[in-house]
C-alpha cells in the first residue's frame, strides 16, 4: 500500500526492501515462537522415509503466508485485483491446514472441490481486470481467446498447480527450493516482457517468506510447511504466472513441480478412468519417491538436482523469448 504513495524510484526500492527483510524476521521469528503451536505429523503411510516426518510441527504454511500477505498490503502493490489475489492465497492456506489439523486426511472430493472454487475465482478475477490475450513468449505473438474458453485454461492451471505443488512437498527443503527457482523463473519473464509493475515487491516477498522457512525446513528439517503452505504456493504460482501475460510458460518455468506432482496425478487418473492398471507400473510417485526408492538418491541430492535442472530450464526458456 505504501508502494502506491511514493512517487520516486529511489523511495519505492527502499521500502521495497525494508519490506523484504521484515517478511524475512517475521516469517523466521514466527516460526521459532509458533513452532510447538502447530498440528504434528503423522507420516504418511506410503511415502519414502514417511516415518521420519512423525511428530515434526506440519502447517508452517499458515506462518509464513500470513506473513507474506501483510507485508504485500503494506509494503507492496494494493489494489481490488490484488486483494482477490491475496484472499485467494490465504484461502488455499486456510483449507491446507485445516487438511493439517484435522485428525483424519481430508477427502480427495472435497479438497477437489474447494480447489476448483478457488480455480475459478481467479478465473474470473484475472479475465475482469486483464482480459483474455495471451502472449505466446517463444513464438512473440498475441493471440486473442473467447473469454469463456481462456476462463476454462486459467481454472485448469490453477487448479493444477495447487495440486502438483502440494504433491511436490515430500522431501525436506524440496518444495521450498523449487518453487523458489519457478517465483524467480516467472518473475524474470515478466521483467522481459514489461509486466514486473504486476509483480513486482510481492515476488521478492514470497521469496524472502520461503528463505526463512527453508532455514528450518533443510535437511534434517525442523518443521513442514504441510498442505497450508504447498497450496498456497501453487495457487501462488499460477496467478503469477497469468500475470505476465503468458502463462503457457507456467509449463516451462515450472515444470520440475509439474513433473514431481503431476505424474502421480496423471497416474491415478488413467488408472482409474481408463482401468490401465499397468500404466507407470515400475514409476513410484511423487518422483522425488521414485529418486530416492528406485535410484537411491539422497534428500539432498534430490532438492540440489531438481534445482538445477529446473533453472537450467528456465534459463533456456528465457533465451528463447521473443
């Protein structure tokens, strides 16, 4: 909100930055002082090392994006599309932990149905205060879409990245790391294509927010960001990714996310749709289970090589941006 008021570049920089270091105080002191407030995992029955999870604080989220959302109003761009924004953020927070807290997981129904909720209010929100052009960034041109099917390819990214993001987070600093990677990724190619006023402080704030809690999430990690954190950042990502004006590059500039919790995703789906039982057969997912089960990587192998091939992707993507 104060990003509004001040009209030098200097000015704005500098709360731009004071901004940054207070999302990255808060988030690390509030995660020390809220630590032992959180719900506990309970493993999870058929991932790798599932037991070791047992007991840890789940739910960071609910920190770390309260945060995030403060800091964006007072310190970042404000407007009614930025509140929308923001509420759609916090209620994919509210409702992973809820999931969190809860003593028994959620129904895939239920957790279906609010995501598809929230898919198509930023549908809708987007289309109201941007229209439905999309830039095709690897091929330099624009292309105009009938609003109602742009709304069909908006709902279907947000509602897939919420969930991919959310199967992505099963090993220690893995979701945190490569979703960074993708905030910086998306946020690039808007500075390319002159869309960084959209996005701006509250990308440099998602990522001040993800530092601190990767100080505790690294490997061994202390606390979990649990479904408040990893849908929210989904849900993060894809309206980032809307916001650059081209959001086909969601596909590129997360696609190590995409492929980790997609596939598990694509799996079911095939599987009980279409009854092909065999599909994927010998492939474990999440991948980064199929990583350390099957090939025998480690956690830190797992975080340090997704990273890099997903900014050796990026990087290719953004040189070949037209």
């Amino acid at each position: 909100m104060l990003y509004q008021f001040i009209l030098d570049d200097e000015t704005r920089n500098t709360v731009v930055l004071i901004g940054s270091i207070l999302a990255f105080v808060f988030t690390f002191i509030g995660l020390r002082v809220f630590e032992n407030k959180l719900p506990r995992d309970g493993g999870r029955e058929f991932a790798v090392d599932g037991s070791k999870s047992i007991g840890k604080p789940r739910g960071a989220g609910i920190i770390f994006i309260i945060v995030f959302t403060v800091i964006s109003i007072i310190f970042g761009k404000f407007s009614v599309e930025y509140l929308i924004y923001f509420l759609i953020v916090i209620l994919c927070m509210l409702t992973g932990y809820m999931d969190d807290a809860s003593s028994s997981p959620w129904g895939e129904l239920k957790k279906g149905i609010l995501d598809l909720a929230v898919a198509v209010m930023t549908a809708f929100a987007y289309i109201r205060y941007n229209g439905s052009d999309v830039h095709f960034a690897l091929a330099g041109i624009d292309v105009h879409f009938h609003p109602v099917v742009f709304a069909l390819f908006a709902i279907a990214l947000v509602w897939v990245s919420i969930n991919v993001t959310n199967c992505c987070d099963g090993v220690d600093g893995l979701c945190g790391t490569v979703s960074i990677a993708s905030v910086v990724s998306i946020y690039a190619l808007a500075l390319m294509l002159g869309r960084s006023v959209e996005l701006g402080a509250n990308v440099l704030f998602m990522i001040m927010v993800l530092l601190a809690y990767l100080w505790y999430n690294s490997t061994p990690s202390r606390v979990l960001m649990g479904d408040a954190g990893s849908r929210a950042i989904g849900a993060f990502l894809a309206i980032a990714a809307l916001l650059t004006g081209a959001p086909f590059m969601y596909l590129l500039m997360c696609l190590i996310i995409l492929l980790d919790g997609g596939l598990g995703l694509l799996k079911l789906t095939v599987i009980r749709v279409f009854k092909w039982k065999s599909f994927l057969k010998n492939v474990r997912t999440p991948i980064h289970d199929h990583l350390r089960k099957k090939r025998g990587w480690s956690n830190t192998q797992v975080v340090n090589r997704m990273l890099i091939l997903q900014v050796l992707i990026s990087l290719i993507a953004l040189g070949m941006v037209k």
